[in-house]
C-alpha cells in the first residue's frame, strides 16, 4: 500500500491507552531513503514535548480517522529518552531510544535490508557536536548526516540530462516497508505545473549544498511520467497503485 508523505502529516498517534500527539514530520535515511521516525508532538499531557517514534512500532494505519495505531502506552512514551528534534540526533541518543522501547536495532548502512538510494553522492562522514557533562567539562556527540527530513527535500530543484525543471513536493512511500518509492515532482513550467512520479531509481545525485535533485534521465521521459493523483493516496486502497514503467 502506498501513500503521500504531506497526507500523513497531521495524523493522531493513537496508543493503547489514549492519543499521544500528531505527527508532524519524517526522518529518513538517505543511505537507503527509509523512513526512520515519525516526529509526534504530544498534547498537553506531556507538555507539548516532540518524541521520536520507529516505524516499528506502527500496527495499522486508519486512513478514514486519520490515525497510526501504534503499540505503545502513553506510560511508555513519558518515560522515553528526551531528545531535541530541533537538533541533530546522536548515535548515543539513538541506543537509548531504542533500548528503552526495545526495538530492533540497525546495523550496516541502515536499519533494513536493501539499498533503493545507493545512487547517492559519496559518503558523508560523521559529524560531531559539544554537549556539557554533569560536572560542567564539554564531551563531544557524534551525529549521522544521513538522517534527514522530508521537509528538508521539499522545493528541492530537480535537474534531468538535458535540464531543470520542477522541484520537490512530496514523497510516496510504502507504507509497510516504509521505503521511499517516489519523487512528487512540480513540474513547474513543464505541462503547466502538473505534479508527476519518478521514480527513486533515477535519482543520480543529491545535491545538499545546492538544494538540488539530478536525474540520469532526459526531460523527454519526465514528459511521459505518471501524473500524481493526490486523492489516490489520501485515502489508499488495499490494490497498488500503477507502476512506473518507463
């Protein structure tokens, strides 16, 4: 099944004992274009606190109440690590988060298998940043570059062979595997600002510096791409949307 990205913004994060917040964005990994987190903001029973949530713990998805059913208990949530969304997320930060919901954790380049983004640009190295100890004397935190968020990519220019074009405007992913699957691209001046769907495979490079997608593909073949019917997937069927074949 597969849905937008910007229609999932806003859902209730439903637990087992009541609602925790509503989502307000996705990190994913640019290694293999994963989604990684759902960033929920609680309501005022946790003070308004941003939280980190694993895919993993997503049971169902209520397209109709607009909900992620997820298996947690507010409980759980509360006691969870406090983690700034506001900044980058460390590695440390990471192990506690998952130790403390005991979820899977990632090894190698990401968290699942498969690399549907290797196409992108050389490795980015660890970066790191100063935090203060208890007794006042600063310690570095290594932080991993590839996590990114959604919005981040949003109005990103998209370059094909022979050109720009458009820019980014969301994403469609899989919402079972939570993979990335495509581009929602603005065509901009392209067939009067109509949004169509490339696929990720054609992703040449990320261009982070310059805020820009480039394709190993020709403007001709963008041309013949699907057009995206936002109505599809804001309330998606059990069937699969067309494939890109091209």
């Amino acid at each position: 099944m597969q849905c937008n990205i910007k229609s999932l913004i806003g859902y209730v994060l439903g637990a087992k004992d009541g609602e925790i917040g509503k989502v307000t964005e996705f990190y994913f990994d640019d290694n293999d274009g994963t989604v990684r987190y759902l960033i929920v903001k609680t309501g005022s029973w946790l003070f308004g606190r941003n939280v980190l949530v694993s895919p993993q713990a997503v049971q169902s998805i209520d397209y109709e109440k607009k909900e992620f059913i997820v298996n947690l208990t507010k409980e759980q949530v509360k006691d969870s690590p406090d983690i700034d969304t506001d900044k980058p997320v460390s590695r440390q930060q990471e192990i506690d988060l998952y130790g403390h919901y005991a979820w899977q954790r990632y090894g190698g380049n990401g968290f699942y298998a498969g690399s549907v983004w290797s196409v992108l640009p050389a490795e980015i190295e660890l970066n790191t940043a100063t935090t203060i100890n208890e007794d006042g004397t600063e310690k570095e935190m290594d932080y991993d570059l590839h996590l990114r968020s959604t919005s981040t990519l949003h109005g990103y220019h998209i370059e094909a062979i022979d050109g720009e074009f458009g820019y980014i405007s969301d994403f469609v992913v899989d919402c079972e595997t939570w993979k990335i699957l495509y581009l929602v691209v603005d065509t901009h001046h392209l067939f009067g600002g109509k949004k169509v769907m490339i696929t990720v495979d054609h992703i040449k490079e990320i261009n982070w510096e310059h805020s820009k997608v480039v394709l190993n593909i020709p403007i001709d073949i963008v041309k013949r791409s699907p057009l995206f019917d936002e109505a599809e997937y804001h309330n998606p069927k059990s069937e699969t949307p067309s494939v890109i074949t091209y």
